[in-house]
C-alpha cells in the first residue's frame, strides 16, 4: 500500500500498460498518457517535459566516449567518493554503483532513469548541485567501471537520447 501523500502522483495510461511514478511532495514528478502509446515525463528537477522512449540499445553498444569515463573519474571522485566510496562498492547506506548489486537494481532500466535518480537525488546534501554535463561524466565513468564498453560518441543528457539506451547484463550471459 502506497502512501496517501504520494498516491495522487501515480497516473494510468488507457492502453493497458502500468506506469509507477513514486515522488516526494514537492518534487512531483508527473506522469501523463499523451497517446495510446506514448507518455511524457515532466522533470522534477527541470521542470522540462520530454517524451518516455523506449529503449532499443542495449549499454553494450557502447553509449560513452572514453574521455569522458576519464573526467567522470575525477568529479566522481570529488562529489561521490565519500559516500560510495572510491571503489564503488558503497556501504549499507549508499548502494554499490558496480557488479551485481548494480545490476540487481538497474537491470533493464534505461540510462535516463539512472541519470534521473542521480540528477535528482545526488549528491545528498545538494541534489541537482551539479552541472548536467557532470553527471553525465559521472555516469560514463559508471559504466566504465561495470566493464560497459565505451563507444565512438560522448553520451549527452538529451533524455531521448538517455532513454535509448538499456542497462542490460552481457550478451551470452
């Protein structure tokens, strides 16, 4: 059972599938049917609207330059580091950001969902404190860190382009 405080974000589209959007009053994150298929987001943190596209590439295409896996190093390293530690691992009260514990949470989510949950919540103490390209450094150096491949392009923070993009185990795996 949900929370009443939070059950009036949560919206149903008529096509049959379930959206569960949890957000905390305030930072109402709205989700609304705009066609049989499709659906919009509106940000929590931008206040932009962007269209849900599915994702149709798996993150082992490679959806990251390696420079920028490189600086996501470094400002992980300076904005993330004290709480997940520098391998990633975390503790009991910041998750692991690589391995199984990783996957387990993220698995078949896109890129935009993390990005999302990284933008709005972290760092901890000033959510959404750093500039949009940052965490998108920071999430290259992620998925470099999980042995993702890097890829012949830099990511952007365009959420159509995030959203192509999912977080799936190895082929053959």
């Amino acid at each position: 059972m949900l929370p009443r405080d939070l059950t009036p974000h949560i919206r149903r589209p008529n096509n049959g599938n379930s959206i569960h959007v949890f957000a905390l009053p305030g930072r109402g994150a709205r989700v609304m049917p705009t066609a049989t298929a499709s659906v919009e987001v509106t940000s929590p943190v931008t206040g932009a609207t962007s269209p849900v596209v599915e994702a149709t590439k798996s993150v082992w295409a490679g959806a990251y330059s390696a420079e920028q896996a490189r600086l996501g190093g470094a400002q992980y390293r300076r904005s993330c580091s004290t709480c997940h530690f520098l391998n990633l691992q975390g503790d009991g009260t910041a998750p692991s950001l690589v391995g199984e514990s990783f996957q387990f949470v993220w698995e078949n989510k896109s890129l935009r969902e993390l990005f999302t949950a990284m933008q709005s919540a972290m760092p901890p103490n000033a959510p959404n404190s750093l500039p949009a390209q940052t965490y998108v450094r920071i999430l290259a150096y992620i998925m470099a860190r999980n042995d993702f491949p890097e890829g012949d392009q830099e990511l952007t923070a365009d959420p159509s382009v995030l959203g192509q993009f999912k977080i799936t185990r190895a082929p053959g795996s």
